[in-house]
C-alpha cells in the first residue's frame, strides 16, 4: 500500500488542510492500473480532448491581501492603505505593490482581476471547483484539473494529465467524475516511489510485471463478472509511468542549470510546476506560504512576497521563452481577501466581498487591470465578477466548453459550472 501525503498547514478555524492518497497494489485499495483503467474506460464513453493546452494554478493558503499585493489604496486613510506604497508596471496606468518588482517590469506579459467576489471559507474548493466547501459536500463538483482529467482521458500513460503539489486538499478532489480523475500527489514519499528500489534492475521489474499479468489473471478468473477483462494493458500501462520517468525527471531539479535553479531560489515548485507541463501534464496545482495574516499582516508579507514575485515572474518569461505563453494558462490567487481596514495587531482578517487574481498566458490578453474595487477596497465598483465566472473563462482558455455536462453519482447530468458567463476582456 502506497500513502502519498500531502502538505500540512493549519489555519485560524484549527483545521489541519492534511489529506492523503492511497494506492493498493493488491488490495481494496485503487490500483495505479485500476485509475488508468478507469480513465481510458471513461474516454471512450465521452470521447477526449487532444488539445496541448495547460494550467498552471497557484494557491495562496488562508487568503491573500489584496489590497498589499495587486490593489494597493495610496489615497484611502492610513488604516485601510496600510504601510506598503504602489509602484508603477511598464503598463501605463497600473500600479502594484513595490514588492512585486519583477512582475511590474513584465506587466504587459500579466492582467490582474480587482473585482472578484468569494465566500468567507479556508477552503481551496471555490477557486478550484467553482462551487463553496459548503455546496460541495452534497454536490460534489469537481476540480478543474480532474475536468482536465477526464477530457485529456489516457493519450499519455507516461504522464499523469493532473498532478497537484500540495497533496490531495478538498479543492482537487474529483467529485462525481471519480476517483479515477484524482491528481498525482507526488508529495511526502510519492517522488520515491517512482523510482527503481535499489538492487532492482529492468529485467527484474519485468518479472514482477508478469507476476503481477499471473495475479490478474487468477482474478480475472474468479470474477464473473468480466471487470478485470483487459486489466493486462493497463498494469503495463502502470509499469511504464514508473520506469520511464517522465515525471520523476520533471519533478528532480538536480539535472536543471544551477543558475535556473538559483532563479527561482525559494519557490522552486514554480520550476517543477513548469517542467511538469513541459512533459505534458495537463493541469498543476502548487501552493505556497501561509496567508492568514490575522495579526503581523506586514510584517509576513515583507517575507513572502518577493518570494512569490521571483516565482511568479520566472515562471511567466520562462513560458514565453520557449513559447509556450498562448498554450499554457497562470493563474495565482487565495481563497478570499482580506479586510480594508488594519486592526489592532496590525493584521487584516478574512474579506470575501472582494479579491484580487494574477493570470498569465493561455492566448488570453494581458497587460490589463480588470474591474475594480471602492476607494477603500470594500466591494467591487466595477464589473463585479465571481469565481465560477473567472473559471469559466479559463476552461474556455482552455478549449472546454464550461457547459458541458457529465453525469452525477445519480446519473443525473450537471453543467462543469452553473455561472458560465465569461470574464470578456480576457478572450
């Protein structure tokens, strides 16, 4: 049995965000060639997509501020501006944190969303899904990456189409679509365990590929009812994500230029995130920092986010660099903002009546603001967009039509997402 874990943060309401993934070679547990199985049986009844598009989604747990970050109040009192000062982009009329210097040279490659509107949850599953924590654990809607999943289906056994950096979370979950279209977690002891124990050679891996053929097939005989037909393919399939690599080379900075590598000093998962979907990974998800910023707002944010603007910023030239910027969508946001006004210990508290979003590439267009909020950063003045809405328009990014439908565990059919009204001024 296989236990992949992912990250461990603890936010204000006291809940560890600690999940984890478990792959049963021979037992109750899901197979690696069980989960191939299962998509590929899924592509061929809903067709797949052959499209080379991809995601990049990067979270920022416990709710960034965005009134320090992308929607910075110089003229608002000194208690809702706080202590950090805007600086100019090379994009006439933008201005953003004087701690975002390398994306303020690069703007014209960046748009940012002022207007955002969520709900007052530490959760990841309103970004990632569209739908709140709150409606999910009914409806069980899923990810996009696990959309992504499903509509790339088993074109490429070597590469998993969804991984997520930050472990299973309830965001990345696959919902109704099924545990087939969960994400690679190569979090914890997951990047060991694709590769070769050592003393196991090639042809060693081969006889415990037949062993396994031989073990199949013993179930396939008892089954009746003919589910472990065809399961030969896919455990080869399964063996063959191991001992190519793909993913193992990706996800392994040692082979990487040290100067690239001393780019991104600090976020390295930028890196990983960009190698991944150089291999052809469908959807990254990555996360990093803590964001709940409830006392010490300033302070941790002098800390954080010239880390994330090193990342940030390499990670978007270096996909323009090899010309991937049309094909490859960014995007880098939290599960809210936070409030306006600075309390007593010199934080700010959760905000969802308005947020701010990073978004790069995926033929989208950039070097804009879209929306805004009040002169305090209180609510959106203009064009008020919500989350499902900005999803909708990468899923369009993306070539999905966010109408599309899929059958529910009831067999009901359920649109991808409800409020499907694109976010115009990026397409």
């Amino acid at each position: 049995m296989l236990t992949i874990l992912g990250s461990k943060q603890k936010f204000c309401d006291g809940v560890d965000r600690r999940n984890f993934l478990k792959i049963g070679a021979f037992g109750a547990g899901l197979s690696l060639a069980d989960m191939l199985r299962n998509k590929a049986q899924a592509a061929a009844t809903t067709g797949t997509s052959t499209s080379n598009k991809a995601a990049i989604m990067i979270y920022l747990p416990g709710g960034p501020s965005h009134m320090d970050m992308y929607d910075l109040k110089p003229e608002a009192p000194m208690e809702y501006r706080g202590e950090f000062k805007p600086i100019s982009t090379n994009v006439p009329g933008i201005q953003i944190s004087e701690h975002f210097t390398r994306q303020a040279r690069m703007f014209d490659k960046l748009a940012v969303i002022r207007s955002i509107v969520s709900v007052d949850e530490h959760s990841d599953s309103n970004v990632m899904t569209g739908y709140s924590e709150n409606t999910n654990r009914m409806a069980h809607h899923p990810s996009f990456g696990a959309v992504i999943s499903r509509l790339r289906g088993n074109s490429n056994a070597d590469v998993p189409p969804f991984v997520s950096m930050r472990g299973m979370t309830i965001g990345t979950e696959p919902g109704y679509l099924g545990v087939a279209h969960r994400a690679f977690t190569p979090n914890g002891p997951g990047i060991d365990n694709l590769k070769l124990v050592n003393g196991v050679t090639n042809e060693r891996v081969g006889e415990r590929r037949n062993l396994l053929e031989n073990f199949d097939s013993i179930r396939r005989d008892i089954d009746a009812t003919g589910t472990m037909n065809g399961l030969d393919a896919f455990t080869t399939r399964a063996f063959d994500m191991v001992s190519s690599g793909s993913v193992r080379r990706a996800l392994n900075l040692d082979a990487v230029d040290p100067r690239i590598r001393d780019r991104y000093r600090g976020a390295e998962d930028f890196l990983r995130a960009l190698r991944l979907v150089e291999a052809g990974v469908g959807c990254v998800t990555l996360a990093i920092g803590g964001w709940d910023t409830h006392s010490n707002n300033f302070q941790t944010l002098r800390q954080q986010l010239p880390v994330v603007d090193r990342g940030v910023s390499n990670l978007v030239m270096d996909l323009v660099d090899r010309g991937m910027d049309k094909d490859v969508l960014t995007v880098m946001w939290g599960e809210f903002g936070r409030t306006p006004r600075v309390n007593g210990t010199a934080g700010r508290d959760h905000w969802s009546p308005v947020m701010s979003a990073m978004v790069a590439g995926g033929g989208m267009n950039m070097g804009q603001a879209i929306g805004s909020s009040s002169s305090r950063g209180e609510y959106p003045r203009e064009n008020r967009v919500t989350v499902s809405r900005v999803l909708s328009t990468f899923y369009r990014a993306m070539g999905i039509d966010p109408s599309q439908t899929f059958p529910n565990g009831s067999g009901r059919p359920m649109y991808i997402l409800d409020d499907r009204e694109p976010v115009s001024e990026l397409l």
